[in-house]
C-alpha cells in the first residue's frame, strides 16, 4: 500500500508570528509535486515545519502519515517515520565522517526502536550500500572519510543531501531550493541523482525556482504559494509558465493574498 | 584552623603538622638523602604556608572550599579493595607490566622477565629508591618537579608516599605499554603519589597512568608530581587520565624534560574531581628536542579543571605543540593558561599552543589565557584560543536524519574532539576517553 502524506489546514507561527495561514496538500509514495512561489511566501517554512524544526510552532491544523499525525513528534521520530529533508543551507559538523553520521542515520530509520547506544548495522554491510550508492551519483568513495559537508563546494553538500536521502530511502522527501546556488553542471547532476533514486518508494516535494530540477523530474503536480497558502495546483505546464512570467498574473487572479502579502513586505520593510 | 587559601594559612592543617611529619618519617623505611630531601621540603613547606599563595595564579581558581585537615595519609591501602571493578583501561588490555596503589600504598607491581632482563625497571617508588638508591638519587626531584616551586611542590616533597618508577636503560625499546593505575578507595584519604621516568638516550617507551575513586562517595585528596626526563634521541608517550570521583580535590606539579633530538608525546585527560589545578611544563633542553601535549578534558556538573601548562624552549631547533580541547557542560568551568617561553639561544624554535572549547550549556564557562614570551629573534611562536557553543542547526540537522537529540549532541562533542584524538597513537587511550566522554554525556549509564 503507498502511503499518503497529508497536510490539512496547516497553521505555523515563528515567534508567534503566523507565516502559513491554512495550507492543504496531499502527497502519495512515488508523485512529484513542485512548491513556487515568491520569496517570502512560506515555502521553506513548510519545509521546516514538515521536518519538525522546534522554532516552528504548529498553531493549527494537521500534519499526517497514513492517518497518524506527526504534530506532537520531533524531527528524529519523523526522520524515521520516513520524513527526509534537503537543507538548503546543509550544515557543517567539523570532525564528524560522513560514513560514520550516515550509518548511525540509517540505522535509525531502518530500526525506528533502536535506542541510543545499541548496535549500528553492521559495517561491512553499510559500506558496500554507501560506496554503491556514491557510485551511482558519480562521488569520490573518499567523500566517505571527509567530516560532514567541512570545506564542500555547494555542489558538493547538495550532492551529500542527496546521497543521504538515497540511503535514507524516506517515504517522503522535501528539497528545498536543492538547485540554489549552483552552476548548471552542478544543478543537471543533482537532477540526475535525483530522478535515478527517488524511485516508487519516495514522494517528492520539489522547492525550487528554477526549471532544470524539474526537467528531469517532471512534476505531476505544481502548486503555487501565495501569502501563507496554496493558492493554485496545476501540472508541470504550471511549474513551465510561471518559470517564463513571473507570479504577476497569480497575484491578478489572487487578489486578497496579493494585498496581505503586499501588507507584510511594507511591515517587514518599516521594522528592518 | 588553618585552610589553604589565597591567604597564608595561620598553621599548618592538622595531619600535615611537624609533629605529624617526624611520625610520618618514622614510619618509612627508606635511605638517608631521601629522608633529607624530604626534611628540606618540609621547611619549604611551613615557610610557604606562611606566605600568601600566588594572586595572579590562584584568583580564578575556587580553592576557598579546600579543607586540607580533612584530609590524612594512611599506612595502609583498604582491605579487601579490588580494582579490578574500576571501568578503566586495566581491563581493557594486558600490559608487560603493571603497577598499582590504592590509598598511597603499592598493591601491586610486575614486569615481565623479558623487559628485567633488558635492564628495564618498573615498580613502585618506595620500594625502587631503597633497591635502586644510586640510580634515582640524581634523578628524583632535581630536575623536573622542585620542592620549592611552591606549597604544594613542597607539601609533596614532604609527604610523598607512593608513585611509580619507570627506568630504560640506554637504547633499549619497550614496545607494548606499561601502565600505571592510582586509587583512592577510602573515604578522606590522601594520595600523594609522584611518578618517575627516566629514558636513558635512545630508550623508547609508552606508559598509560590513570587515576580513580573506589566510589562516586569518598572525599579524596591527590597532592602529586610527575617527573618525565627523556634523554638524547629518546622518545617516550606518557598518557594521565585524571579520572577521580567528583568529591576529589587534585594538585599536581607534572615536568618532562627532553634532551637533544628527544621527544616527548604527552597526553592528558581530565575528566574527574570536583577542582585539579595543574601545572604542566615542558623543557626542551637540547637541539632538536620535540614535545607534543595533547589535552582532553571534559568538565560537568560543578568541577573546576584548571591547567596551567608552560612549553619553555631552552635550546636552538626545538619544537613544542598543545593542543587542549574542552568539553563543559551544567555549571563547570575549566581554566587554561598557557605559555611559551622562548630563551635567547633557542633559535629556530617553533612552537605552537591552542585550546578549543565546546560549551554545551550557557552556565559553563572557559578561560583560555594563550601567552608568549620570546627572547630569540628568530622563532615561530603561534597560539589560539576558541570557544563556540553547540550550535543549534547542528543538531536539528543531525535530528532530521535520524538521530536523538543526545545523539547528534554525542557525535557533535566527538567530532569537537576529533582533531585531537586523531593525535593519540594508543588505541586502548582513545576507546577509553571515547568511553569516558560518553559517561559523561550520561550514556550507558
């Protein structure tokens, strides 16, 4: 049976400042659904708050899996419910090796009981898995040995973001804005990686404001966030003609969520 | 009553008076010049109990609690005590030789014949100066731990009781590990151990000493010194893993010296007592001698560790490099000061100190008091201090994957630590530090 992950009204406050407003969505094991939108319209909110970041504060509405709600749950118990995020910002954690973060963090979802301090999967094992995984995305095994994302390239900690979702092998992953910042070499790779190892198994939510991620991984599904919401779903023909035009006509055909998001850029701009 | 603070003390505390020391001299055996020796640092030490203690050195340190009369020197180990039940490196290997003691007195000391018939000499103090007289009287406390250094230089001199002695004769190598354990199993009892080694030139040897408590109950009191001499060419790896109770106070004058292209690796861990205020030197006193100190310390709860470390560079193409790395957390505190000392003929020297700080809660707090003081004009002295906090992204980071809270916060504290583990060569030291961290970050408990 594929799982659904299913967002209902879902309300989100940072310092107790509402940022998404009643956000619905819906995605199954094995769709690829595209989130635009303009800076500032909630995306990477969403992203966090699916990914359980403490600072964001669900002030209503739900958040779940298969009919079981994630709200009350921190981001380890959702990492192994299956819940994967791709950092925009991957962080650094100097003098800690990618093989031995990677196989605590598939032990963990591959044993969701396990308790800090019990056997890790066996190393032998989890090797073989990492290096033929890094094969498929074209790293370096030496990457294996380098302390988390410590002196990467851009390219390089997205690349990371994607093998440990390729390990990880989430039910549902979220990239937020994974093609940022990088050249167009860098974006196909990741593009690449990506459409090769998010199989049947995973639902994918694809932040981003660029087109290239999706030609490799065509969504059937784009939806459009305005103000704290989803204001509009379409297909990829969606993702294509806001790429070429902007989100002027969405703010045509969306009005009020034009006006409060105009409203909150002058408050953002009068506090700053 | 007297108190060992900033101020001088009125009289001596009780257990340490003259009357105390003639009964304490009477009931050691042991050869005539160390008898004197012990009377001339007994004088330094009611001279400097009169005297003020150093402001400068002891303003950051909490000593203002110490109660040195609660304290006494005992004849005896516990009965019945098995160290064998201490979690430490013992039980993790088999060594070439062991020495033991519990509560100042040896309980145990063994070599293999192999390393006998080498020369090599392994064993507790007392009973090596009484066998070995003429071999450490140049040797045993002359050179690298002074009685009038200050107080507790002097109170150690005085009262020393235990300690080990580790001897390798000219061009002979030990290869496997010697070690060294020193336990306090008794409550209010005081340990006053001094460790002795001496490398004759070429001599290669590795020796692993820890200390611990019986239980996490007993009040302790450590007063100790560590004397390290390596000769020419000579390489020595010396490891202290300071792992009393909480309920523990330590005071240690440590010195190596290291002559012409010797080298000394030195490692350090503080993990127990409530407060150590340590003093740790390294002399390089001949061309091309090189020492490297690698520190570990992990402080919880309300402990004070306070290491006071100096490099001095006494002779031309020398080189020096410490490397500390702190880990505190609840309202502990850990002290470093350090110093280079670069003499005028000591050209070409390269010397270099750094102390890393983690803080992992916001009542913890790091002093890292980097120094130099150069007299060659043709050097390279560099020094750093860092402290950082655990940062919060790094942790939700870790979450999002899959781990616990304390587990990202575990794998974070390695990682801080890593760099510096990375330089300890012994296995058996790591898996025990590494052991050691996850006690205190209340794993496995």
């Amino acid at each position: 049976m594929s799982s659904i992950l299913k967002i209902t009204d879902l309300h989100i406050a940072v310092d107790g400042k509402p940022i998404l407003k009643g956000v619905n969505l819906e995605v199954k094991q094995g769709e690829i659904h595209a989130l635009m939108g303009p800076n500032g319209s909630g995306k990477s909110t969403l992203a966090y708050a699916l990914a359980g970041h403490p600072k964001y504060e669900i002030t209503g509405g739900d958040i779940e899996i298969d009919g079981a709600s994630l709200n009350e749950l921190d981001a380890n118990e959702r990492a192994r419910l299956g819940m994967f995020l791709a950092f925009q910002y991957p962080v650094t954690i100097p003098g800690v090796r990618v093989a031995d973060f990677l196989r605590h963090a598939v032990t963990n979802r591959r044993d969701p009981d396990r308790k800090e301090g019990e056997n890790l999967m066996p190393m032998r094992e989890f090797r073989q898995e990492l290096r033929g995984r890094m094969n498929e995305l074209g790293m370096d095994p030496e990457f294996a040995r380098r302390y988390l994302n410590d002196g990467f390239s851009g390219g390089e900690k997205k690349r990371m973001e994607i093998l440990q979702m390729a390990m990880l092998k989430p039910k549902f992953a979220i990239l937020d804005e994974t093609d940022s910042g990088l050249d167009s070499d860098a974006v196909k790779v990741v593009s690449e990686g990506l459409s090769s190892l998010a199989g049947p198994e995973t639902g994918v939510l694809i932040i981003t404001h660029h087109e290239r991620l999706l030609e490799f991984n065509r969504p059937q599904f784009t939806h459009v966030m305005l103000a704290g919401r989803i204001v509009e779903t379409g297909d990829a023909s969606l993702a294509h003609e806001l790429h070429a035009n902007g989100y002027t006509t969405v703010r045509e055909r969306h009005p009020a969520e034009a006006a409060e998001e105009q409203a909150e850029r002058e408050e953002t701009l009068a506090t700053v | 009553m007297s108190t060992v603070t900033v101020n001088s003390a009125p009289s001596l505390p009780s257990g340490f008076t003259s009357d105390d020391f003639e009964v304490f001299l009477q009931s050691r055996v042991e050869p005539v010049w160390v008898t004197q020796r012990r009377r001339v640092a007994f004088e330094l030490f009611q001279a400097k109990s009169a005297e003020e203690l150093d402001p400068e050195e002891w303003k950051r340190i909490p000593a203002r609690a110490f109660r040195p009369e609660k304290f006494s020197l005992t004849g005896k180990a516990a009965i019945g005590f098995d160290t064998a039940q201490l979690p430490l490196m013992q039980n993790r290997a088999e060594f070439e030789g062991a020495v033991v003691h519990v509560d100042g007195s040896a309980t145990e000391s063994r070599l293999t014949e192999q390393l006998a018939a080498k020369g090599v000499i392994f064993g507790d103090l007392a009973t090596v100066l009484c066998q070995q007289a003429d071999l450490l009287e140049p040797h045993f406390a002359t050179k690298a731990v002074l009685p009038d250094t200050d107080r507790f230089a002097a109170w150690h001199g005085a009262f020393w009781t235990g300690g080990t002695v580790l001897f390798v004769p000219k061009g002979v190598q030990v290869d496997a590990p010697l070690y060294s354990l020193v336990a306090l199993a008794q409550d209010g009892v005081a340990d006053f151990s001094h460790t002795l080694v001496i490398l004759e030139d070429g001599a290669e040897a590795t020796l692993l000493e820890e200390t611990a408590s019986g239980s996490p109950d007993i009040a302790g009191l450590h007063v100790g010194a560590v004397e390290l001499l390596v000769g020419k060419e000579a390489r020595l790896r010396y490891v202290q893993l300071q792992n009393w109770n909480q309920k523990s106070w330590h005071f240690a004058h440590q010195c190596g010296r290291v002559e012409g292209n010797g080298s000394l690796q030195w490692t350090v861990g503080g993990l127990g007592s409530k407060l150590a205020h340590i003093h740790q030197d390294v002399h390089l006193d001949g061309r091309g001698a090189e020492a490297q100190v690698n520190g570990v310390t992990f402080a919880k709860d309300r402990q004070c560790l306070s290491y006071y470390t100096q490099q001095t560079h006494n002779a031309p193409d020398t080189r020096s490099d410490l490397l500390y790395k702190d880990v505190l957390t609840d309202e502990s505190r850990v002290i470093w000061r350090g110093m280079i000392k670069v003499e005028p003929e000591a050209q070409k020297t390269d010397g270099y100190q750094r102390n890393d700080s983690l803080l992992l809660s916001p009542t913890s707090r790091c002093d890292a008091i980097p120094g130099l003081e150069i007299e060659a004009d043709d050097v390279r002295c560099t020094h750093g201090a860092t402290a950082g906090r655990v940062d919060v992204d790094q942790i939700f980071y870790a979450m999002c994957r899959g781990l616990t809270e304390h587990e990202a916060m575990h794998i974070i504290v390695q990682g801080f630590l890593q760099t510096v583990t990375d330089r300890i060569p012994v296995e058996l030291v790591r898996e025990t530090l590494d052991k050691a961290v996850e006690v205190k970050l209340g794993i496995g408990e």
